[in-house]
C-alpha cells in the first residue's frame, strides 16, 4: 500500500496534475454560474409573487448570508425574465458541464498514460450524457441530510440530532465514492477495470471527507486571510475548494493507476 501511494504521489509531481487540478478548478467555476442562474429561475417560477420571494429571502438569509444579498437581487430580476434566464443558464450549463467533463477526461487520460484519445465527437456526446447524471447526483446529496433532519424532527428523536451531520458526510462520500469510480472507470479511453478503480475511488471519498473538514477548519480560522481580496473574498475562497477537490480526485485516479501497475508489474510510463 505505501508502495502504491509513493509511485502515485510521484507520478502526481512528475505529471504535473497539480496544474491541471488549476485548471478543472477554473473550468468547473465557470459551470456553477449558470448552475445557480438555472436554480435561481426554477425559484422565481415556484415562488412567483411577492410572498414567495419574501420566504425565498428570508430561506437564504437563514442558511446562507454571506451571498444573501447577491442571490435576493439575482432572484428578483429572475422572477421578470423568467423564461429567457432558464433558457441561458440551461444552455450555459450543458456547454460548460460538457468542458468540465472533457478537462476531466484530459486529466484521466494524463494519469493513465493514454495517449491515444477518443474521438473529439465521442468525448462531447459522454460529456453531454454527464451533466444531467451529475445534476441528479447533486440533487441527492442535498435531499439526503434533509430528509433525515425531518425524520429526527418529526419523530421527536432528540438522541438522533446529530444523524443529519453524520448522514450528510458519510452520505457525500459515499457519492463521492460512486460518482468518482465511474468517471474513472468511463472517461478515458481504455476498458474499465475495476480492480484498479475501486482503490482509486476508496481514496477520492476518503479524501474528499478529509478535506470538507480541514476546508471548514481553516475557513473558521483563518477567515482574515480572505479579507485582503474584498469584494472577491467569497470568489477566491471558491476557486481555493475547487482546486482541493481537484487535486484529491486527480490523486485517486493516479492511486488507481499505480495500484494496477504494481498489480500487473511493469513501471509507470509518462503520458508524454
């Protein structure tokens, strides 16, 4: 085991995949703009009047202040250009949910040492068929804690009050898990082999738990170091997660390969 982990964590530096980490980080930002321009139109259209985008504000101020303000704005000008603002932000979505899976694939391929890429036509119509699979995935992760914070609630179970937290951790690293098996079992160009994706995936999920914490600590703790960006404090701190995420999946895919080279024997080839 630290055989495998010593070979990924070379062939991580030798590949430079930090740098493509940078990279899925800053195309994955681009995708969560019409993300949230789509959800912010899906409210308008269910909160239609003035009451409703009162209880809308004041959901938002209650879970998430530091944006409430932006998103109150951005709800309001939804709720009179309804129509042409899903219209946007759903084909925005779709394009750029398709680069982030393409930057993906890339990456994959790089930590695989596939040099021989799929057709330009194959990777987009993949790409395409990931988004919405990525959107229901999400959908779950947020239902999920939710759902069983109304159980405990209803059910009058105090001892259970801390079920939601735990449900909501164990619950996204275990779509972590998942979501991250199949992109490395399906986006490169090469026959699954789940021998060597399962350990990848173990480590990705392990990983992303790792880091929801350790982000949450030094966003308490050192929120100060934000201030110096002002207004582009919340962007910054944004682009900081994004960019931890994508290194723990890129290690997971690079413990993946080197876990099947070490299985089969042989040395791990650079992808150039």
């Amino acid at each position: 085991m630290i055989r495998v982990f010593r070979a990924a964590g070379l062939r991580f530096s030798a590949e430079g995949a930090a740098f493509m980490a940078q990279a899925i980080a800053f195309t994955a930002m681009f995708s969560l703009v019409p993300l949230t321009l789509v959800a912010v139109a899906m409210l308008a259209f269910v909160y239609g009047t003035d009451d409703g985008i009162a209880r809308a504000n004041e959901v938002i101020q209650e879970y998430a202040p530091a944006i409430g303000d932006l998103v109150s704005s951005n709800l309001t000008a939804a709720v009179h250009y309804r129509t042409w603002t899903g219209a946007i932000g759903l084909v925005g979505l779709i394009w750029a949910g398709k680069n982030l899976f393409q930057a993906l694939t890339y990456a994959l391929n790089r930590s695989l040492g596939i040099t021989r890429f799929r057709h330009f036509v194959w990777d987009v119509a993949i790409a395409l068929t990931l988004v919405p699979v990525a959107g229901v995935v999400l959908i779950v992760a947020t239902v999920i804690p939710i759902v069983i914070t109304l159980i405990v609630q209803f059910a009058g179970l105090e001892s259970l009050r801390w079920a939601p937290q735990i449900a909501s951790y164990a619950g996204s690293a275990g779509l972590v898990f998942v979501v991250s098996a199949l992109l490395y079992a399906y986006l490169p160009n090469r026959t699954p082999r789940w021998r060597s994706v399962i350990p990848g995936a173990l480590t990705c999920g392990v990983g992303y738990s790792i880091a929801q914490i350790a982000f949450a600590v030094y966003t308490s703790y050192a929120a100060s170091a934000f201030q110096i960006y002002g207004a582009l404090s919340a962007l910054f701190a944004l682009l900081l997660w994004l960019d931890l995420i994508g290194v723990v999946f890129l290690f997971g895919a690079f413990v993946s390969a080197a876990w099947e080279k070490d299985v089969e024997g042989g040395t791990l080839s650079l992808a150039s």
